[in-house]
C-alpha cells in the first residue's frame, strides 16, 4: 500500500539523531573520565535510557495495514483513537458553511498515522500555524497549529469530505505524505502526527453518522458515516 514504511523511516531518524547525541555526549565524558570516575554510571544511565527511548519509538511509529470496507459510500475514520465530538459546526473554507464534525482525539499511545477517509482527490490544502493547546482541549482545533485537506470524493456523487489535522502540546509536527492534487484510494495513508493529537473530520449534513460519543476508532476501518 501507497506510503509504507513512511512512520518507520521517521521513527528511525528521531533514533538516529539521538544516538548522534549520545554518541556526542559519551565521548566528551571519556574525556572527562580520568577526571570523574562517576561519568560510568552516568554512561550506563544514557544507554539504558536511549534504549528504552528506541522501543517507545518503534512502539509510538507503528503502522499496520487498515482492513478497508469495500463499501462505495462509506467514509471511514482517517485516525486511531476516541471519538469526543460529534455536532455541527459552520467550516467555510472548503465545506462551504454548516456541516456536521467528528473529532478524534489521539493519546500519546494511539497510532499517529491518518489514512484516507474516502477515494477521492485532494482539492484543498491549507496549512495554519498556531499554538500548541493541549489536544484534550476542543479549543485547539481553533488555535494550533493544523492542516485542512479538503477531499472531493471520485466514486459515486461528487461529495466534498473535509480532514483537519492538528498539532497537540507533544505533537510539533504534521508530516503530510499527499500534496493538492494527488488522488488516492479511501484507507491509503496519507499522514502522521508526531505525538498526542487531534483530527477533525467534516461532513456534509445529508451525511449520516454511524458513531457516537465515547467510541473507540480504527484508522482506515471504522465506518464514521454513510453518504446519502
């Protein structure tokens, strides 16, 4: 599937960047040994440390295939996590005016990669800075930093789905794996948030939910609605 391994290849290259460190820091305490016989501990204390460090970050990166409905018309969940929104809201950037939203909120221990709610084509893409709100917070969606993917769909009636990703007070960076124009299969990755998040998701209001408040959601699998 289009875009895996891409969670690993950042998983890697946050263990690489602190081994470096560690690396660096090692040898100016050998340095320093003769001086401080107590920098061997201290030298235990970072290997041990960086270790646990690597198994979180694989843990924290992992990205398994998503078992993707068949089904044309459903719009499945872009994220990992709970589902603590459901209302309306008014979004008039992509979705025009009043639409339904279903917010998603990731832990620290959720899988951070987004897949593609549904097949279709990305039309807008709009990136915002901002804070770094704790992502419990609803407000957040407001005022971090976050990326709008505005979706019209390409199978069955044309249909705009709207997906904003948001930065958390952990998460510093969005990584997006599509660009405005691509097109892509509902269930393909096409993102990942680094650490404790946030997705909103945006329907139109003929669009009917199949989640409530309090569910568990698996990216790429679970049906949040059905487009009528």
């Amino acid at each position: 599937m289009k875009h895996a391994g891409r969670a690993r290849q950042a998983a890697l290259k946050l263990i690489f960047m602190t081994l470096a460190a560690l690396i660096v820091v090692l040898s100016v305490g050998l340095l320093a040994m003769f001086v401080a016989q107590a920098f061997h501990v201290v030298a235990v204390a970072l290997i041990v440390l960086w270790v646990l460090f690597v198994g979180f970050t694989f843990y924290f990166f992992r990205d398994p295939e998503a078992r993707v409905p068949a089904t044309a018309d459903v719009v499945v969940s872009p994220s990992h996590g709970k589902v603590d929104i459901v209302d309306q809201m008014d979004e008039p950037r992509f979705m025009g005016g009043r639409c339904q939203r279903i917010s998603i909120f990731l832990s620290v221990i959720d899988i951070h990669v987004q897949n593609a709610p549904v097949t279709g084509k990305l039309t807008l893409y709009h990136y915002t800075t901002g804070q770094f709100l704790s992502a419990l917070k609803t407000e957040s969606a407001e005022h971090n930093e976050n990326l709008l993917m505005g979706i019209e769909t390409t199978e069955g009636r044309a249909t705009k789905i709207g997906v904003r990703l948001i930065a958390g007070v952990l998460a510093r960076r969005i990584v997006p794996f599509v660009k405005q124009g691509d097109e892509f299969k509902r269930g393909e990755r096409i993102s990942l948030i680094q650490f404790g998040s946030r997705t909103d998701v945006y329907l139109p209001l003929s669009a009917k939910i199949k989640i409530k408040l309090g569910d568990r959601v698996v990216g790429g699998e679970t049906v949040l609605a059905t487009l009528e």
